[in-house]
C-alpha cells in the first residue's frame, strides 16, 4: 500500500459532488490550497480547485472538448506525458505533502484514466467515490444553472455516469446515493471508509450544521420516473445495484451495453450537436463582447453627461457668485449716492438760509454731482462689462448644454444601435435555438427509432433464446441417444472383434484343412490319371485283362 491516498470524486454537476467533498473535508481530507469562492448557486462552496479545473478544461481542449461536451473523450496519446507530468505538479503544489488528500471536478469523469494513473505514477493510491442521486433532479439543476436543455442535461449525465463508473472497476470505490448522505451522514462516512481501506476519518459536529436538505437544489418529485428514458432508468438502477454490492457483474455487463450503444448514437449525432454547441457558444461570446462594449459606452457617455452637470453646476455657482457681488455693490453705490442726495439737499437747506454761500455750495455741489455722474459712468461701464461677461458665460454655458444634448443624442443613436444589435442578436439566437430544437427532436426522434429497434432486438433476442432453450434440451436428448449408441456400437464392436478374431482361427483352419484337401485332390487325380492310365491299358490287352482289372477295383465288367 503507498503511504499517500487521493480520494477522487467522481460525480455528475450538480449531483452532489460539492455537499460530500465538504464532509470529507471536515473529517480530516486534506483539499485544494486554492479553492474557487462560494457562489449564490453553491453558498457553502464548491470544493474545487481553480488549477484543477484550468487544467482539466486544458486537457478536454487539447482532444477537441468541452465541459458539456456529451461525446466519449480520449486524449491525444502524444500528450499525456505532458499533461501527466502536470498533474504531478499540480498535486505537490495544491497538497503539499498530506497524506490524504481529496480531488473533485465533475469534468475527471470524462477523462479519469488520465487522471487516476498520473496519481498513480505520482506517489498516491487512487481512491474513488462516486456520489449520484435521481437523474431528473440533476437535469433540472443543471438546466436552472446553465440553460441548457433537458435533452443535454440527459446525455451529459449519462456520459459522465457512465464513464466514471467503468474508469474506476479496477481501484477501490463507494457509491453514495445522496438522499442518504444528507438523512445519515455517519452510516454514509463509515461506508466509505470500510470499502476504501479503513481511512482515518476524524468524526465533526459541524458537519450536522454543514449538511441540510436545502444543498439538494432540486428534488424529483414522485412522477419523476415516469420523464425518464430506459437507458436512464436502467443506470439508476444499475447504480444502486452496485451501491447494494448485488449482481456487480451482471450490473456491470447492463452498464457497458448502454455504454456502447450512447457510443454509437454520439458517433451518428454527436458532430452535428458539437457544431451546434459551438455556433451557440460563438453568439454567445459576440452578444457578452457586445452588452461589455455597450456597458463601456454608457459609462463613458454617463461620465461626460455627469462632467457637463458639473461644469453647468460650476458655471451657475459661479454666475451667482457674479450677480450677488455686483448686486452688493450697487446697492453701496446707491447708497452712497442717496447718501449725496441728501447731502445736497441738506446744502439746499443751508443755501435757503446762507445766500452769502451759494455759489461756493453750488460749486461744490456740482462738483458732487459731477463726482456722481462719473460714479453712474463707471458704474454703467461695469455694468457693461459684467454683462460682456455674463454674454460668455452663457456662451460657454450654451456649449456645455450643446455638448451635452449631442452627448444625450449619441447616447440614444447608441442605445437604438444596441437595442437593434439586441434585437438581431436575440433573433439570431432564435434561430439557432430553433434549430437546436430541431436537432433535439431528430435527435429525439432517432434515439425513439433506437429505443423500438433495440425492443424489436430485445423481442428477437428473447425468442432466439428461448429456440435456443429449445435447441439445448433437443441437444441433451440428441447427447443421450449419442451416448447410448455408442456405448452398443462399443459392444458391438467389441463382438465383432472376437467373431472377426474367430474368424481368423476358422480361417487359419480351413487354411490348413484346405491345403490338406488340395493334396489329397492332387494325390486321387494322380491315382485318376494312374487308373485310366492302366484302364486304357488293360482295355488294350484284351477283354479278360480288364475284367481282371474290374474285380480288382470292385466294379463289374
């Protein structure tokens, strides 16, 4: 066993990957140094590291791939040595030398065997957790979080399911359905613990206060089953087959059939979806480059129409300013002058009464009044001139509203531009979902004529195995008469040895009687031929030589 241990966490988005590394977490695995923030989707956090998921991103790139990508992934074989090496660096950088550490990106599923075997190469034994929970609460989840439809949410499950399962048969795992995590949190980390290797996992309070039904985003509600596909269905309960540790091959051989078969379905629909997925994404990325560049124009013409507010506030400040010193100073004008005024008239008086004075008053009174049209005259030319003035600030002021109503102007031609970018954008992005609608429904309609041939095979698989049934037993039978004639043709045979072995004795027999029988043959015709011999000899010698030779052969002449 290797002295260093990463728990790699292995599930679906949304599935419950963030609530059980948590726990995990707070019973004593080392996790990330730097870990992403908490969001409003996912408030307690996520778990995750941000070099993880930069690399993990880097990776699916490099084969062509995407995080919603729902095709099977390999990555290219001349890179893995690199990106091996990478993730060594990554793990001494994010865990130091912890002994037991803990690894969660949903996007791992899709590209384990990368990740599991430079763990390996690196120094730790890989352990693996897979935590899954009803299929339609994570569709709904992920379609909640990140627009995208049913139908995708559907097969990224399936993908992300599927291969994290077959990428870790061959390494120590727990299945955790997440229902129970959240009803049962110390049963569940005692399970975990016993199937990885006994791990030493510190109990916490915190996690009764960490762990709250509220963490399920969404859950199925009873008729949930009924949405759901045979290939969905047949995971789920593949999975808690495996979970139960019941029929682990059989369930296994289930998973590896639809395994193949959503091989076989990416490789007829998946470019076309990828295409898809990628113009979607190209609009996307125009209509954010747009609304950034639409947020720039208006800070920008904000920015001036606040700048032109403050030049008018400033120009009317000091416009006010202006009136209310020059008004302060005609009235000390004024004053004064009805200050001369009765002066003068208090000279009158005084001229009423001093005739002797008069002139020299009168001469100092037009002097006076000389003084005081020369005031009114410079007065009148400060008047003028503050009114020059005034001119230029309303000049000025005039500028100011000109810039900014042409501001406010190019603010609505920009707004009217934006809304009809908006409005295009948004018709574009119809289109497109109109044809991803369309591509989901010859999807649809596709896996629909997949699921009625594969019921058809299933039907013409069900009857080839009862004809086999069938065949067998007529097999058995036809076994038995085999048998059983071969045990009598091996008596048979047995009987015709010893009769052929007779034979052979009768034949060397009648061999030698035969031979026997020849000689005598030979031996009488010899005697034959020696009589006729003689008989013609005794016939030539005279009627009594042969009645002689008669008697002595026993016949009568």
């Amino acid at each position: 066993m290797m002295d260093k241990r990463a728990i790699f966490v292995l599930g679906m988005h949304r599935s419950g990957t963030s609530a059980l590394t948590g726990m995990l977490s707070k019973l004593g695995v080392a996790m990330p140094a730097r870990l992403l923030d908490v969001a409003p989707d996912n408030p307690k956090g996520f778990f995750e590291s941000a070099a993880v998921i930069t690399l993990s991103d880097e990776i699916l790139a490099s084969g062509g791939s995407y995080w919603f990508d729902w095709r099977p992934f390999a990555p290219n074989p001349d890179l893995t040595p690199i990106f091996e090496a990478k993730i060594a660096h990554l793990l001494k950088s994010e865990f130091g030398d912890a002994k037991l550490i803990g690894i969660k990106d949903p996007r791992l599923c899709r590209m384990a065997p990368l990740w599991l075997s430079a763990a390996q190469k690196a120094g730790y034994e890989p352990l693996v957790v897979i935590p899954y929970r009803h299929p339609y609460g994570t569709m709904q989840s992920l379609h909640k979080r990140s627009g995208l439809s049913m139908s995708k949410c559907k097969l990224l499950w399936l993908r992300h399911t599927l291969d994290a399962e077959f990428a870790s048969r061959n390494y120590p795992r727990a299945f955790v359905f997440m229902p129970d995590l959240l009803n049962d949190w110390n049963t569940v980390a005692e399970r975990i613990s016993k199937r990885l290797g006994d791990l030493p996992l510190s109990s916490n309070p915190e996690i009764d206060s960490f762990l709250d039904k509220d963490m399920q985003h969404h859950v199925q509600d009873d008729g949930a089953d009924e949405t759901l596909d045979e290939w969905t269905k047949d995971v789920l309960s593949a999975l808690k087959g495996l979970d139960r540790d019941e029929d682990v091959k059989a369930n296994q051989a289930r998973l590896d059939i639809i395994r193949v078969k959503l091989d076989e379905s990416s490789r007829l629909f998946g470019v076309a979806m990828a295409e898809a997925d990628t113009e979607t994404q190209n609009l996307a990325n125009h209509v954010h480059h747009l609304q950034d560049e639409l947020k720039r124009e208006s800070a920008k013409i904000v920015e001036g129409m606040v700048l032109a507010e403050n030049q008018v506030q400033a120009v009317q400040q000091a416009l006010d300013s202006l009136v209310s010193g020059q008004s302060d100073q005609t009235l000390r004008q004024v004053e004064g002058f009805v200050s001369v005024t009765a002066d003068i008239r208090s000279i009158g008086e005084a001229l009423t009464g001093h005739t002797d004075h008069f002139a020299a008053v009168r001469s100092e009174a037009q002097k006076m009044h000389a003084s005081v049209e020369e005031a009114f005259t410079r007065q009148a030319d400060n008047f003028t001139q503050v009114k020059s003035e005034i001119d230029v600030i309303r000049a000025s002021l005039g500028d100011v509203i000109t810039s900014q109503v042409e501001a406010r102007e190019r603010y609505t031609n920009s707004m009217e531009w934006a809304k009809f970018e908006t409005q295009a954008i948004r018709q574009a992005l119809g289109d497109i979902l109109s044809g991803q609608a369309q591509a989901d429904e010859r999807q649809t309609a596709g896996l629909n004529g997949f699921t009625e041939a594969l019921a058809a095979f299933r039907n013409d698989f069900r009857v080839s195995v009862e004809r086999q049934t069938a065949l067998n037993a007529e097999r058995e039978v036809w076994l038995h008469h085999q048998q059983v004639l071969a045990q009598n043709t091996r008596h048979l045979y047995e009987s015709y040895q010893a009769e052929l072995s007779s034979l052979k004795t009768l034949l060397q027999d009648s061999t030698v009687e035969r031979r026997d029988l020849q000689h005598r043959i030979e031996t009488l015709q010899a005697d034959i031929q020696t009589a006729q011999q003689n008989l013609s000899t005794y016939r030539q010698s005279g009627p009594l030589a042969y009645m002689i030779w008669a008697l002595m052969r026993g016949r009568r002449p």
